[in-house]
C-alpha cells in the first residue's frame, strides 16, 4: 500500500502483500506468513492494475484468525464484480467492499461502500457525519438508475467487456507488444497491460499514443469497458490494436491514425447495455 495515499495521511502503519510481478497477483502462501507475523488490524484486498481476482477466499480466514477486518478495494473491478464475472469478494471473506460507481461500473462519478450487517452498521456509525453528511440527490437518482441498468444488463455487458479484453490482449501480443502475464492469458478483467520496463518508457509511448487519439496512462494499461458500452466487440479489438501497432512499432504520422479511430468512433456513437428511454 502506498504509504503517500489515505493511509500515510492517517499516519497508519502499512505493510505489502508478498506480491509476484510475473502473476500480477498476490503470493498466498507467503501472504499467509506476513499476516500472522504482523497481525494487522485491517486487511485490504484491491489493485489499479487488476487483471485477476486476488486470493481473497485464500487469506480471509487467516487474517480473521488473527484479529483482522478484512476489506476488498473493488474500484476498478466492480461492474465485473456486480455481474459475477471476477470474484465475489463478500461471499470470499471480505466483511465490507468498497469502491468508485464510474469504472466498469457504469454509474455516476462517486463511490459506493457494500457490507454485511454487522460490519455494515458500524461503518455507516462511524461515516455519518463525521466524514460524510450531504445527501446528493443527483447523483443518488443517476445511481439508482445506473444500478437498474447493471442488474438487467449488467451480465451480457460484463461477458463481453472480459471478451474484448482478451481479443485486445491476444491481437497485441501477435503485434509483439510486451503483453503481461501470456502464460496466464494475459488478463481476466477489463484490462490489459503492457510492460515496458519503467515509467519514463511507459511515458514516452503515451505521448506518442495520445498524438494519435489513443489514450492510455503510462504504465501501459488499456481498458474496455467504455469502448464496449458503445457497442464495440472482438472483431473492433483486432481494429484497436492494428491502430496501436501503426502508432507505435510502425511509427505512422499520427494524423492518418486520428482519422481512422474518428471514423471507427463515428460508427459507435449510440450507448449500449442500457434502457431505450
């Protein structure tokens, strides 16, 4: 855990999952260890790389053996969480998950906290007013709407989110992008990552994708979930990652990639997976 983040403000006392670069994904036996030695009061499952449900089912017990309250982070994966295509991290172990409304969760911007009973009446205690106290109806309407949408369509847009990521991933890799975690498939979410090496790599090809339209953060990680709510599938994944190829292995003037992704856009203008009216 970062200790710049919420925790470090809090001046909290953090330690790190024993974690495997080469799996993305926590070393459980190891994980096992640390949390006996440490026997931390809390322990958060969670990641902003995610392409893997995390051993929660593996860990929740020992951490509760140990006095722990055990909580899953599940801001990027969500929607995929809501449609029972990653984990179940509630049913896993974890007393209380937690995480944004606006990612593969296709709600308005803010965050959401779901928990068991007990666990649950104590967080709404201790957030009400101290740390939360205005209700925003706005948003509250968006997200009731947002939640009605999710549960009628929540699973086919989930299925094909995971789909499209895996087409993308395996079209990268035959492109010959450095594509994490191939012996693994490379990705059960909505991302794919790109390894190159370092953070000033990583930043200097997404400057180069951002000339030509292509948005992406530095690490490289590109995600699916919005280009699928506008009703992209596999065969568009394929047009993705050529696009990405021409751009970046090819070097192609970025202005000729601006123009084919404007007029890829333009055929997927009409939101998907969700009411008529």
């Amino acid at each position: 855990m970062w200790k710049e983040g919420l925790a470090g403000l809090l001046k909290l006392k953090t330690t790190s999952f024993p974690f495997s670069k080469r799996d993305m994904n926590i070393k459980t036996e190891q994980a096992k260890k640390v949390i006996t030695r440490a026997k931390p009061k809390i322990v958060i499952f969670g990641a902003s790389l995610i392409v893997f449900p995390q051993p929660v089912k593996e860990l929740a017990q020992t951490a509760k053996e140990n006095g722990a309250t055990v909580g899953y982070d599940g801001s990027h994966v969500l929607g995929l969480i809501a449609a029972q295509r990653f984990q179940d991290p509630l049913r896993e172990g974890a007393e209380a998950l937690f995480g944004s409304t606006h990612k593969t969760f296709f709600g308005p911007q803010g965050g959401i906290i779901l928990a068991n009973k007990e666990p649950g009446e104590t967080l709404k205690q201790k957030i009400y007013p101290a740390y939360v106290d205005n209700a925003h109806w706005n948003r509250i309407a968006a997200l009731t709407l947002a939640l009605a949408e999710a549960k009628k369509y929540g699973k086919a847009y989930a299925t094909q989110v995971i789909h499209n990521s895996k087409t993308l991933a395996k079209a990268l890799d035959d492109h010959g992008f450095p594509v994490i975690c191939k012996h693994l498939n490379s990705t059960s979410s909505h991302q794919t990552i790109l390894d190159y090496g370092n953070y000033e790599k990583g930043r200097k090809i997404a400057k180069k994708l951002q000339k030509a339209n292509i948005i992406t953060d530095c690490v490289i990680r590109i995600g699916t979930d919005e280009i699928t709510r506008r009703g992209m599938k596999q065969a568009e994944m394929t047009k993705v990652a050529e696009l990405l190829k021409r751009t970046v292995i090819d070097e192609e003037n970025p202005e000729n990639i601006k123009k084919e992704i404007d007029k890829l856009n333009r055929q997927f203008q009409k939101i998907q997976y969700c009411y008529e009216e």
